[in-house]
C-alpha cells in the first residue's frame, strides 16, 4: 500500500486539488461564456417547469438547472452551474473509492485519468441527463467500496440513496444494479448481505427515490420508457454501428488512456476469476451496462455520450496498471503522462475554442459548430418579430424550439407544434394568441411549412438566415409568416 508521502507530487491530494482545481476553472469560465448547445435548450425549458419527469429521461438534470436558475438567473451559467461544480464531487468520490479499494496511488492516477478524458475535460460543461448519472453512479461505487472495505451493513442504505438519486438521473443505472446482483452472486464474501435487512431497505429506498419517475410513467402511458427501451434491438443485426461506437468510446476515453485501460483490465481480470471482491466489484458492476452498449451497436447507433457512467471504472482499471509497474517498464509511466499532458492539452483548447473559435473553416465538421452563430439568429428574428408584429413564434423541432425560446425570452412566446408530449409540464397556450400573426422558423433540411397551411391561411417565406462561425456557413434557417388561423395549431398529444 503506497502513502501519499511516497508519491510524486501530482498525485498527492494537494497535487490532485491544484490540477482538478485549474481544470475546473476552465470549465467554469467556458460554462459562463460558451453559448449553449440544442439539448442543454431543451434541458433549460424543463428547469423553468420542474416536474415528477418528462418524456426523454428522468427529472433530475431538470431540477439541476432549476436550481442553478435559481442561483443564477435564466442564464447560460445558471443552466452549467451545478453540472460544472458535480465533477468536483465525482473526482473526490472516485478519489476515496480507489483509494480503499487499492491505494493512494492508483487512486491519484484514477482522478487524473478521468479528468483528463476528452468526454469529461471536454464535455464536462454541458447540461445534458449524462452528468447527474455520471455523478450518481460514481457516488454509488463508492458507497459499494466502502461497504466492500468496513463490512458495515449500514452503507446499504447509502447504496441504495445514491442508486435512486441516479435512477432520477437516468435509465442506465438500471444497468449498475444489475451489476450489483451478479457482484452479491459472484463473490463467496459478498453473499452474506442476502440475508441482512439493510440490503433490502436500501433496495427499497433506492424504489421510493425512484418512485416520482413510476408514478409519471404510470400516468403517462409509460411513455418515457417506450421511447428509451423500445429502441433496443428494434431493428436487425449490423456491423454498420459496432466500430463507430467502440471508436467513439475509446476516442472520448482518450486513446492512451483506453491502451492503460485495457491492460488494467488484463490484471484485474485474473484477480476477478479469483473472486477478489474488489477487483470483481470493478468489472461486474461495469459490464452489464457495456454489454448492453454493445449489443446496441449491433442494431442501432450508440450516442457517444451514452457510455458516460463508465468513464470513472475505466480511469480505474488504467490506474490499476500504471500503479502495478515496476520500476523498469518507466515507458508505461511516460504513456500515462502523455495521455494526461494530451487531454489537459486538448481541454484547453477545445475550452477556450468554444469561447473564442479559432477558426471557422472546419464549418460543421468542428465539434463546437451547435454552439455558433446563435446571438446574431435571436438579432434577426427580433427584427423580423417587430417588423411583422408577432405574437408568437412556432417551431417543429425540439432542438430549434430550445434555442429559439432562449433567444426569444421575455420577448416573444415559443411553441413546438409537434411532439407535444414534451411539454406537457407547461401550461397550455392561451388559444386566442394564434388569432394574431406570428412566425415560424425552421432548419431549411427539416422544413415542414407546407403542413402548417392546415393550420393558416397564410404562410409566407419572410427570409433566410444564416448561422455562421467566422463567416463559414453551417446552415440555413427559414422565417416564414403565419396568418390567418384556421384550424389547430398543435398536432394532436401522442405517447406513441
């Protein structure tokens, strides 16, 4: 067991609060400037009207931004707020549960490895579903670790506080305690807890945690988890998806760090067989979760941000390898600095990019492009609102919908006319508003004017915008005016 004395100074708790320190001012200072993408406008619209849960996913990443919201304001930082200062939490967690289960310094190089993947020191900003369950998950393991280390029954109820805190994040937590099961079957040591009450209440609390969400669905048709669970293997077998995700995992993983993962997996795996308690809590409580990932992949594509919650078992296993070395394989040790110098190097980058681009000649192909071009859009629908007296503005995408009523705010009523499923916490519009001319905007790909003529006597094209980065087109926008009301504006409330 290494002391923290004997370590080099990065990797020490002062080492580590200096590193994740600096890197979480990045983050901040990015949250505050960067504009948001289409998804966190989404997301902010479910902050203004928290609810039991929504359509997409479970409630918490919505009661996240209303909080920030809260603290403050309606702003781009209000949305990031919480999200940004949770990465602290999950690094301090994942710190003391590698620290338990291993020592001190698998536990720093785990920290480092986390924070320096490009899906964390990149993405760690957004206000998407994917941080809460990050965060919820890691608490969960660490809660596991501690129970794995002390024996003391009580920490299953603080398992089961922070698997339904993460079961009011996302549905993939499902997928942890799954590995939770196979862990209390697997390993001989871990079977007694069958057999004690706390097991059992913390099962139970981790359900009333959990029961918003059921209660939600229960009145909803169970909508939200058609839509999340009816997706898996809905189509037939295809290798089209498997490389595309297995890249992405690696890539946002960061690929040196994904080479020390891999072989920290060799090494736990051979203590797993053995049934180390340890070493198997790692695995089993990964490995349903990315079966099912993979499995995804061979039917469907695989959002990159998905596979988010293993993020910290992987920073792990590539802990475990570069804390197993001996003095004569130093190699190994540059790998794992260059890996951390790299993804320090590209969050700095990427971070102060999407503040101030560079350049704009990567046009949509740049990571940042959702995040461009936005404030001169809300300038230009403005005037057009003035110009043609507006009373409400209509929208027939989520992601659009998001955007334009932040850019709109306070100003002027924003209205998706379809999926109205995903706004069923808001109060219905006061009809008599449609009576008045209003504007409709639409991504030039995805136009569907000519099914609002149902709805209007007159639809006219007013203009097209365009969003750009540095004067780089990334795509158009067409304005179109609507008068005239003649039939309903909504398509009718599906669950399907």
């Amino acid at each position: 067991m290494s002391k923290t004395s004997d370590l080099p100074f990065w990797l020490r708790p002062s080492g580590l609060v200096i590193v994740v320190g600096l890197l979480t001012a990045l983050k901040l200072f990015a949250a505050a400037n960067a504009y948001i993408v289409e998804d966190e406008a989404y997301y902010r619209i479910w902050g203004l009207y928290p609810a039991l849960s929504y359509y997409d996913h479970p409630p918490m990443i919505g009661w996240w931004v209303t909080a920030g919201q809260a603290l403050f304001g309606d702003t781009v930082f209000g949305l990031r707020a919480i999200v940004v200062l949770s990465g602290v939490i999950g690094s301090l967690a994942l710190w003391r549960t590698a620290t338990i289960l291993f020592d001190a310094r698998t536990a720093g190089w785990a920290v480092l490895f986390l924070n320096t993947s490009l899906m964390i020191g990149i993405g760690g900003i957004l206000a998407t579903p994917d941080a809460p369950s990050v965060v919820f998950w890691g608490l969960t393991f660490w809660a596991l670790a501690e129970l794995t280390v002390s024996k003391n029954p009580n920490w299953w109820l603080v398992v089961g506080l922070m698997a339904g805190l993460g079961l009011l994040s996302k549905y993939s937590l499902l997928f942890l305690g799954a590995g939770i099961v196979l862990w209390l079957v697997w390993v001989p040591d871990a079977r007694r807890w069958w057999m004690t009450w706390e097991l059992w209440a913390g099962g139970a609390l981790a359900l009333l945690c959990f029961s918003p969400v059921l209660y939600w669905n229960h009145t909803h048709e169970w909508v939200s988890f058609y839509k999340q669970f009816g997706r898996a293997g809905s189509s037939g077998y295809t290798t089209k998806y498997i490389f595309e995700f297995l890249g992405a995992f690696v890539g946002l993983l960061n690929p040196l760090i994904a080479l020390l993962a891999a072989c920290g997996a060799a090494i736990l795996y051979k203590t797993f067989r053995a049934r180390d308690a340890a070493a198997s809590l790692v695995v089993l409580t990964t490995l349903p979760f990315l079966a099912y990932l993979c499995y995804h992949a061979l039917h469907s594509r695989v959002q990159a941000n998905w596979s988010a919650p293993l993020f910290p078992a992987f920073a792990i296993m590539a802990a475990v390898f570069i804390a197993s070395l001996r003095g004569d394989q130093a190699r190994w040790r540059k790998v794992a600095m260059t890996g951390v110098g790299v993804g320090i190097l590209v969050a700095i980058l990427v971070q102060v990019h999407a503040v101030y681009p560079v350049t704009g000649q990567l046009a949509r192909k740049d990571p940042t492009f959702q995040l461009r071009g936005w404030q001169e859009i809300g300038t230009s629908l403005n005037e057009l609102a003035e110009q043609e007296q507006a009373a409400f503005l209509l929208t027939t995408s989520y992601g659009l919908n998001g955007q334009a009523d932040f850019l709109m705010k306070d100003r002027l009523p924003v209205f998706q006319t379809t999926e109205r499923i995903r706004y069923i916490m808001m109060p219905d519009p006061d009809e008599t508003l449609f009576q008045k001319p209003g504007l409709y905007i639409t991504e030039k790909r995805r136009n569907k004017a000519g099914d609002l003529e149902r709805a209007f006597d007159t639809v006219e094209e007013l203009a097209v915008l365009e969003r750009k980065v540095k004067g780089v087109p990334l795509e158009e926008l067409l304005v179109y005016r609507v008068e005239g009301r003649k039939g309903p504006v909504f398509e009718p409330l599906s669950v399907e």
